[in-house]
C-alpha cells in the first residue's frame, strides 16, 4: 500500500533489479542485515500496536517513533542506491545507517524529556535533518527533493514574502526544533501514518504477494475476461485494480503486473503505446480502489477527523465509474480494431483458479469485514495476515516455508522501506506550513482571491493540484491542499467534506498519466517499448472519466456515498449512459451500434459528457442531441451493413 513509488518513476522503473544487487542474495550479509533490522521494526511496531510491554513496561508514542524512524532510515540507506544501478552497499552508505540508528535511539532515551521539558538538540536534529533530505533524494529524486528542502526552508524567509503567502520567521535553531522533535513536524502525522496505520497494510500485502496473490488475481481475471474482445486488456484492467488495491502503489503495480500484461496485449493485437497507456491507467486507479488503497486513504482519514471505514465506502462509485470508462474504451476499440479474445482451451479454468486461490478470497472478505462491520481498522490487517500464513499452509503452492518466510520478510521490509522514505520527509512541509501559520493565510487569500466564487477558487486548486501532481506528489499536494484549499471550498461552496477533500486526492493522483510528466504511463512505455509521450497522451484518453468525475461528486456528494443517496437513482444512470457516449466518440465505437464517422465523433464525446454532468437542463438537452447522433450513426451502420451484402 505504499505510496512511495507514485513519486519515484525514474528510480522505480529498474529499483527492483537494483536493490535486489545492493541486497544481494536471501543470505547475503547485506540481505541478512536488511532482513533483522526491517524484521526489528516490523516486530516493534506490531508489538505497540498490541500494547506488548518491551523490557517490562509499554512504549510511549515518541520513544517508538524515534525507534522506528532510526530503523526504517537506516534501512533506507541499505535498499536505495545513491546513483542508478549501484549494485553494491558502499562504506559510506553503511556509515550513514549507523549514525541514523544511533542518533533516533539516543533521541528515544529522551522521549519523556521531549515531550514534558521541550528537550531538544539542535546539532544531532540538524544531522537527521540532513539524512532525511538525502533519502527523499533517493526515494522521490531531485523534484521531490527540492520540494521537501525548499519548502522546509520557508520559515527562515516566511516574513519576506508577499500578501497571503507571508508568515511568522524562524530561526534555523527554532526551525530545526519544531522540524525534528514537535509534533508538528517528525513527531506528528507523517510518522503516525507509516508507523501506525499502514505498517499492518503493508505486511498485509507482502504476505498476499509473497503467497502468490499476484498470480492468482491475473489468472481469475484471464478465467474471466480472457474471452471476450480485447480480453488481454480487460484482464489487464480488472488484474492491476485488484494488485493496485492490495499494494497501493502506481509504480510497483505497472512493474509487478505490467510485465505480464502489457507484452500479452501487445501478443493480442494491441500498439505498444496502447497497450502501456492500458496499465498505466489501470494501475493509477488501483491505488484508490477500496478495500485496500494507498497511504492517501488514510492521511485522508486522520485529515477529516472520520474512520477508514468511511473513507473505503465513499471511493467504492468513484472507482467504479473510472474502471467503467476504461472498460467501456477498451471494448469499443478492440470491436472497431476487431481485437477478439483468446481460445478458450488457452486459457486457465475459473475453478481451477478458485480451487487454488480460494485462501486469497477468504482473507479479502475478511478484511473487508474486519474494516467494515467489526471496526478494527488499524488491527484488521495484522488479523489478516496471520489468517493467510495459516492458510498458506494447506496448500503446497502456497505454504509459508522457512525460505519463503525470509523472501516475505525482505518484501514486506522493502514495502515499508520505500513507504517511509517517501512520507517521513514530507513532515518538514507539513511543519513549515502550520508553525508559520501560513496555512490559515493562504485559506483567506484564496477565498480572497476568488471573489467568494467557488468555481474560480475550484478552478485554482485543479491547477495547483496539477502542478504539484506533475512530480508524482500526490500525498504531498493532497497534504497541502487539504490544509489551505480544502477549507476555502467548503466555506464558499458549503460542499461535502470528503467529496471535497476525494476531489483534491484525484486531482493530484491524475498527474502521474498526464503530459507533459506523466510518470506512471512513461514507466509503462519503458516496458512496451513504446514513446512516452505518446503513451502519456493516449492514457490520458483512456483515463479520460478521473478529469471529469471529481468534479461530479463534489457537486453532487451521493456519488461518494454521502447525504441524501435519492439523487443516486438518476444521476449515476446519467453518468454510465454518459460515458458510454463519451468512450463511443473517443475510441470511434459506439457499443452496441457501430463504427462511428469522423465527423460524429467529437459531438458524441461532447454529448456524452455534458450528458453524464449531474444537472437536469444539461441532461435534458445533451439527452436529445445524443439521440440524434445514435440514430445517425445507427443508420450509417445500415448502409454498411448493406453495401457489404
């Protein structure tokens, strides 16, 4: 479930080669090095989740904060190379280790002193500072980096800016206290997410693909989709939204299920640049498909002050809807294309499959209904995944040896590795903002800004969620958003809270597919061996429902499950008739009538959409325009049909 690789495509795109050379082999002493301090950590955090007594007493959140950041960056400098392709630890990167677990130990001894005397040590604080910035380097890469560093740096010239963007300065000294040691930096949220809430998330997955999961979910989908037309694609989609939901991660979900999918469209008749458009989009949404999601789901949940419960219910129609365009593309370009699916004696049985895979299916609905209807929340995921290493054990497939037990623990403690040194130094621009007060500032100045007109102040957030997505940095901009869009929007408008703070989530997360970065469709070219660019374009077709829909639920909150659920029983009808029209006009098929002509393709598009938007006038009036264009386009099918007889 990690979000880390949403920042890092250059880095990800080989990491997994790469960091399997630094670790070397299960036994290496690198690996071996890798595994007990990862295994540590997991352990610790696992133990005051439970409120196990270490050494006779019970931990206090800082001293297992400090503990866990001192292992997971020391482990940083272990997994994450310095440079591309270094496939070796150098003594420097050891060196780094040691100092990062000796300074948070000694940190954890004076956790009481910080908490209750203002504690502090602003030499030791400045040197974490430091290696803190070095991982975000190599878990994001330079944006990600100058992000962190130059807004981090905002309090020392907070005073010297202009208007709404002006705030309280601070020295260096003070800077590095409230960045290190107060809750409003280290000690705070980004530390709580990891450490607490997706730590259990994140050995939860690694168990699911160290026992095959992967797998299992490309071979139900091939058993389901393989089939039809386009069935490579289908399998594709329905495959990396189910990986996506376990992992959480865009990156690891193109590389893990990627490899696999996208020659086999290519095999199937699909261009390269298609078929890494496909994953691409595939794997975006998979990272905010419930039941699992990504690390965005719960610092959303901690944000509005709800459960992640509620969060999981509210994303269920807006991944629905976004899986439904995709689906609904793909189909109308393999009938244009005349893609079909693959023999049935090719592909694998749905009972064999399940026969199989069933302990996978048993431990999802349990989860689900650990989340859901028994409320553990952050406990569901350790109770899952003790389910399935005991399940593991009836089948030979699946069985927890010794050897696959240490893989697991390698693969969980990479999980958690990336997941940290991705969010941990996203706490120096979460404190920057707040101690310098700036977040309430930038609240009045948009509202100011925009005139109290909602539209335009949405209309501003879409571009910064934009920019700051361009990078890769959903949480980071969702983070920042939240605090300074997030209110100003639903001060004007009186809009819902999560379909709100949903919108802002989606529109940082649509960056990754979009020119002129579009990282996640850049990785999926690299596979297909395809232009990038190019495949960024036609991703952001394919993926054309995540520009239009956030819009949609925040206007109209029934669509993220929220308030009065009536408007539901005609406007998601709209909205699947809507983009049916739009996939119609955009892939030159309308489902269920035809080629469509050059010349009807964008009215249908523009119909379609203007068809889905849940308003009565523009439903009404694209209604009659969409019906005029199926009768033309369905007589022009009779003409073809007959001039072919």
């Amino acid at each position: 479930m990690s979000d880390s690789p949403t920042i890092a495509a250059p880095n990800l795109s080989d990491d997994d080669a790469v960091q399997l050379g630094r670790l070397g082999t299960l036994f290496s002493f690198t690996s071996v090095a890798f595994i007990l301090l990862c295994t540590g950590g997991i352990a610790l955090g696992l133990a005051y989740a439970f409120g196990v007594p270490i050494a006779g007493q019970r931990l206090i959140e800082g001293q297992y904060y400090w503990v866990f950041i001192g292992i997971f960056l020391a482990a940083s400098f272990i997994a994450l190379p310095a440079r591309a392709h270094q496939t070796s630890v150098p003594i420097y990167d050891w060196i780094a280790a040691i100092v990062a677990l000796s300074v948070c130990f000694w940190f954890s001894t004076h956790a009481w002193e910080i908490v209750q005397a203002g504690w502090t040590n602003v030499y030791a604080g400045t040197v974490l500072w430091v290696l803190m910035l070095e991982i975000a380097r190599r878990s994001g890469g330079l944006p990600f980096l100058l992000v962190v560093f130059l807004l981090g740096l905002y309090p020392l010239v907070a005073d010297f800016f202009p208007g709404l963007l002006m705030g309280i300065p601070y020295t260096f000294e003070r800077m590095i206290e409230a960045h290190i040691f107060r809750t409003e930096g280290l000690m705070g949220i980004t530390t709580k997410i990891v450490a607490e809430i997706v730590l259990g998330f994140l050995v939860f997955a690694g168990v699911l693909i160290a026992t095959g999961a992967g797998q299992f979910f490309i071979d139900i989908a091939n058993a389901g989709f393989g089939k039809y037309r386009g069935g490579s694609a289908k399998v594709s989609v329905v495959a990396s939204a189910f990986f996506g939901s376990l992992s959480g991660s865009i990156f690891s979900n193109i590389a893990g299920t990627g490899s696999i999918t996208i020659p086999t469209m290519k095999k199937a008749g699909y261009p390269p640049h298609y078929a890494g458009a496909i994953e691409a989009c595939a794997s975006t949404g998979g990272v905010v498909m419930p039941p699992v999601m990504g690390a965005i789901a719960f610092v959303m949940a901690i944000t509005i002050g709800v459960d992640y419960a509620t969060i999981m219910i509210a994303a269920i129609l807006p991944s629905f809807l976004f899986y439904f365009g995709l689906l609904m593309q793909i189909d109308a370009y393999a009938a244009r294309n005349g893609l079909v699916g693959a023999a049935p004696e090719n592909l694998p049985s749905a009972r064999n499959v399940l026969k199989r895979g069933w302990p996978f299916l048993i431990v999802m609905i349990f989860l689900v209904w650990g989340l859901l209807w028994m409320r553990w929340e952050y406990y569901a995921p350790w109770y899952a995944s003790a389910l399935m290493i005991c399940l593991s054990f009836l089948q030979r497939e699946t069985m927890m040896t010794p050897k696959r037990f240490v893989e697991t623990l390698r693969q969980v403690g990479m999980l958690v590795t990336q997941t940290a040194a991705i969010i941990m130094p996203i706490a120096f621009v979460v404190s920057a903002l707040t101690i310098t007060g700036v977040t309430g500032s930038m609240t009045s100045g948009l509202v100011a800004l925009g005139g109290d007109n909602v539209y335009l102040i949405i209309a501003l957030g879409v571009l910064a969620c934009f920019i700051m997505g361009m990078a890769g940095l959903a949480i980071v901009a969702y983070i920042f958003l939240a605090v300074t869009l997030a209110p100003a929007i639903i001060e004007i408008g009186g809009l819902n809270t999560i379909a709100v703070h949903f919108f802002i989530v989606y529109y940082a997360m649509l960056s990754v597919i979009t020119p002129p970065v579009g990282a996640a469709a850049f990785l999926a070219a690299t596979i297909a061996g395809a232009k990038p660019m190019k495949t960024s374009i036609t991703a952001m077709r394919l993926g054309i429902v995540i520009y239009f829909v956030p819009l949609f639920f925040m206007f109209q909150p029934a669509l993220v499950l929220q308030g009065d659920l009536t408007p539901l029983i005609y406007v998601l009808p709209s909205i699947l008739i809507g983009i049916t029209l739009l996939a119609g006009g955009l892939e030159g098929y309308l489902i269920g009538f035809g080629r469509v002509r050059h010349v009807l393709r964008l009215p249908l598009a523009v119909a379609g959409f203007a068809f889905s938007f849940p308003g009565l006038v523009t439903t009404l009036v694209s209604g009659v325009v969409a019906v005029v264009l199926v009768l033309l386009i369905k007589r022009d099918t009779g003409k073809a049909g007959r001039a072919t007889a």
